[in-house]
C-alpha cells in the first residue's frame, strides 16, 4: 500500500522482516528443525515445511479448506502472493523495521536479510532495531520492549519529519 499511497511518507513495520512471506517462513521451518506438529483436514501431523510445499502445490483454483498452521489454505495462498521485499526496495521514504531477535512466528533473520539487500542497492532508507531475546509480542525475560519501540519510532520521526530519504 505505502507504494500506491501518494501521501505515505513513512512506513513503520513491526514484527516483519521484510522477506517474502513464504521464504521467511520457510527460515522459520528450518529455524524450528521442523518439528512443530500441525493439524490439518487431511494430514493429522506433519511439518510446517512439508505443509507449506503442499499448499504452493495445490491448484489456485482448487477449493480447500484445510487448515496449515492455524491458517486456511487461501490465507496462506494470498501470503505467497505477496512481494514484501520488491515492495519495500522501491520505496524511497524512510522505512522503520523493528523486530524482536526471538520471534517465533517471523524469523529475525529474515530482517537481517533484507537489511542486507538495502545495503546491496545502496539504499540508506531502513532504520532497523532488533529487541534482544524479544518474542512476536516483544516480550522478553528482560521485560516489556513495546515502550522502548515507541521511545525509537518518536525519536526516529522527528530525525525524519518530512519523509524525504537522507542520501
């Protein structure tokens, strides 16, 4: 959206590291040695990778209502569709990612990766903060970081007030 939006002039993410979905979870599968059970319509225990590779197998047009992972089989189609990374590379505004280092639904690895591809194309427009020990809800047996993340996103818009890239 921020792409198609001509008024955004700053994109905040949190708990996304800004890789194509399906690769990040594929990350997280292979993170998780994929050992994680699932329940499904048709399959009563498998991995998340093994599940994942059958719904990219399954015809778009084929009704399913399985589920993967607590998501239906269209939930993660429509994901699969997303291009998080082309999106966020095409972007010319400030873009502010923060995660935390231990998220067990989006690898931080997955923000580290495209920190890297932003390097690679010389683009110095994503500030990211990594939470240590942080979960998807930035939770951390060091507390609470939801405060902290508001603290940085504050002092990080007002060293962007106008949303124009510092080349």
């Amino acid at each position: 959206l921020a792409r198609n939006i001509a008024g955004v002039t700053h994109l905040v993410l949190l708990g996304n590291g800004g890789m194509q979905p399906m690769e990040a979870f594929r990350l997280l599968a292979d993170k998780q040695s994929v050992s994680r059970s699932l329940v499904t319509d048709q399959v009563q225990q498998a991995s998340l990778f093994d599940e994942l590779n059958r719904v990219e197998k399954i015809d778009a047009h084929t009704p399913d209502y399985s589920m993967v992972n607590g998501r239906s089989v269209l939930y993660w189609r429509e994901l699969s569709q997303l291009k998080h990374s082309e999106n966020l590379l095409a972007l010319d505004i400030p873009i502010f990612m923060a995660m935390g280092e231990a998220d067990q639904a989006v690898p931080a690895e997955s923000a580290l990766w495209i920190k890297n591809k932003f390097s690679q194309e010389n683009k110095t427009n994503l500030h990211m903060v990594l939470f240590p020990l942080a979960d998807h809800g930035l939770y951390s047996q060091n507390g609470f970081y939801l405060p902290d993340f508001m603290h940085q996103l504050d002092l990080w818009l007002g060293s962007n007030p106008t949303g124009l890239s510092k080349k």
